[in-house]
C-alpha cells in the first residue's frame, strides 16, 4: 500500500497534480482513492463531476473522497461536539449559532486525517493520494499529532483526575456546564486515533510528500520552507513536481520575460532541493479538467513510469557513533545554526526552527547521556551526546 500526499502554496496547482496522478495510478491497475483535505474542496472540479462527502467512484480503480467536517463530527465526535454546543449556548448563544460554532476551525483537516488512517487499516486500496491544503495549514496538520500525544501523555491523565475531584464542588457554584467522563474518554479516542496516523504518515515505506511549485520567488521560498519543516517533523519528501512551465521559442516578449524568470529559479530549485527527482509540468495550451487532460498531465510528470514508484528513500534521523560520542543527526534542510533551539527535559528532546517546534522521544541509548553541542552540517543539525 501507498500513502502520497501532495502539498505547496495555494494556487500551483496541487488538485490538478493530485487527481492526474490519481488517475494514472488507476489506469495502471492500482485501486486507488484521492482524497481532499483542502475545505474549499476542488477535487470534483478537477475531475469535472460533482463529488459527496462519501467514496464516489470515478472510474475503474479510482475513488474520490471530499470529507465534509459537518458529517465526521456527527459520526465520531458527537459528545465533544454536544458539549461544546452546550457551553456556547449557556452563554447566551442563540442555539442554532452554538451548534455552528460547536465545529471547531481546522475540523476540516483533521477528520481528513482520521481518512487516511481508516484506509490505511482497511487495505482496500493501493494506493491513497491525498491532495492537501495549502503549505501552512498542511504543516499544522501534520504537527498535530505530536501536540495530542504530548497533551495525551503529560496533562489529560491529571486534568481528568483533578476535573473527577473538582467536579461535585464546582458544578453548583458555576453556569458553565463542566466535562464529564464520557467527554474525556472521546478525547482520548481522539488523540490516540491522532497518534496511530502519525505512525502511518512518517513510516517512509508507506507514506511520501510530494512538494508542488511554480518557478516563482515566494512559491519557492514556501517550499523550501515546507521542506525543512516536513523533514524536520520526520516526513519523506521524495519528488518536487514544477508545475506550468514554460515551452522554449517564445517570441511574445511578455512570455519571454516570464521565461527568463522561470530559468532563473529553476536553477535555484534544481539546487536546493537536490537529490530530490524533480518533474517539469508544461503549461498545457487548454484547462486540466476532467480524465483526458489529466492523463495528459501524468504522462507529462511521470512518462511512462509509475507514480505510486518512491522515487526517493531515505530518512530524516539517525543515530550513529563517532569518535567515541553518539550523534543524533537530524534532516533540516536550507537552516542556519542561529536558527534552531534546542532544549532538554528528561529523555526528550525538543528542537525549535521557526515558529514549529518538535518534541524528540530519545532513545535509551542518548537519554541518559548529557547534550554536549550542536552543529549545522551538510543540511543535517547533528547533536552530539556525551561519552
């Protein structure tokens, strides 16, 4: 089974690249579904049909999916979502208002998650492509995950034994409904199906991330920036895809312009994102909608390869020895030393670039040895650990 998540800044074309490779991938034999995690869902656009909020059949072996929050809440979340309407309408919210408000914003994405992972333990399909929302909102779904098993392991156990004492004492005194146990234990369903999809997503035989761009200056610093943080988080990126490229021999001197800009990054791209295989999409003289124009699309990315293929392996972090001390090296991609913290407590590690930050489990062999410095070396951040 394969897991290919496509993401990039808004409007390079990641649906269009997501349901062409969807669509060769089923030619080719593979049952496969593709998936929407964006809220302005545009998948059906793609495919140039009208897609629900369950599993559609599109063609032979391809199935889509646009995940409606509204239906996964009512599914699996109704206690925290009764709750949650609850409290807002005790506060004087007009009821209707309390049970729209009740959905909490980035909903969308997460039952998206919970997608994955159920496809993933059903192992109907062979392959599940998943065309993400744009770069920001992919990387605070992807942190997700290590923010619930964080909170599962370090404050839901407390604040459920102390909300147990506290609740007889301050109920009577106060307006606001308080959780009860069967809205802790939906918590905990919660964070734990959380914590079993982040295991799907970073194992890297099964999962890959695949950046898509245009050759313009913001669209490739997002990227770059995706790239650190996805490799810093211990995803697999194993493709850039370079969507709307210009042809060679434009006379108009608009469009030559232009192409003097796309060969300028380019290069930058080719570079940067080195040994990643990069695929040139060019800019198709009509609309990629529906399945013709989307298997022109992927035979331009991938030829006659496949796209469910991993087109490359390797991994985020490792542990090796040298002169006598033990190195944890980590994948951090286009980061200077001044920008990266590092912080200890107890047997974890927590390392911050930017505005994410991750919380590194250690393993026995490191977590009880002292951090005896850092450095940035050919794109890894390498902490060094004692004797």
């Amino acid at each position: 089974m394969r897991v290919i998540l496509f993401t990039g800044k808004g409007g390079v074309g990641k649906t269009s690249v997501a349901a062409a490779t969807a669509v060769r991938c089923a030619q080719l034999g593979h049952r496969t579904v593709v998936m929407s995690t964006d809220p302005a869902h545009s998948l059906g656009d793609s495919f140039d049909r009208e897609l629900g909020s369950h599993l559609t059949p599109v063609t032979k072996n391809l199935w889509a999916h646009e995940v409606s929050a509204l239906h996964e809440i009512e599914r699996h979340w109704k206690k925290l979502h009764d709750y949650a309407a609850n409290v807002f309408a005790t506060q004087g919210l007009d009821d209707v208002v309390a049970e729209e408000v009740a959905n909490p914003p980035g909903m969308d994405e997460v039952a998206s998650l919970m997608w994955i992972k159920h496809y993933a333990e059903r192992r109907e399909h062979d392959v599940i492509i998943v065309d993400c929302a744009p770069t920001g909102e992919t990387l605070q779904l992807l942190m997700f995950p290590d923010a619930a098993r964080w909170w599962l392991d370090k404050i839901y156990p407390w604040e459920r034994k102390a909300m147990k004492l506290a609740r007889p004492i301050l109920q009577p005194l106060i307006d606001v409904p308080l959780p009860g146990d069967d809205v802790y234990a939906s918590i905990k369903d919660l964070l734990l199906d959380l914590e079993g999809m982040k295991k799907v997503l970073v194992d890297g035989r099964v999962t890959s991330m695949r950046l898509v761009l245009n050759l313009e200056k913001m669209v490739v610093k997002e990227a770059k920036r995706a790239f650190t943080y996805l490799s810093l988080f211990g995803y697999v990126t194993d493709a850039v895809v370079v969507n709307r490229t210009l042809p060679e021999g434009l006379q108009d001197e608009l469009f030559r312009k232009w192409q003097s800009i796309h060969q300028r990054y380019a290069g930058e791209v080719e570079q940067s994102f080195q040994p990643l295989p990069i695929f040139n999409v060019p800019l198709f003289d009509e609309e990629v909608v529906g399945e013709r124009m989307l298997l022109k699309m992927a035979e331009a990315i991938y030829g006659e390869g496949d796209p469910a293929a991993r087109f490359y392996e390797g991994s985020s972090q490792r542990v090796e020895k040298r002169d006598g001390e033990y190195v944890l090296a980590l994948k951090a991609p286009f980061v200077e030393r001044g920008d990266v913290e590092l912080s200890r407590q107890d047997g974890e590690l927590f390392v911050t670039v930017g505005n994410y930050r991750r919380e590194i489990v250690l393993p026995r062999v490191l977590a009880g040895r002292k951090t005896v410095g850092a450095a940035m070396e050919d794109g890894e951040l390498r902490v060094r650990f004692a004797k």
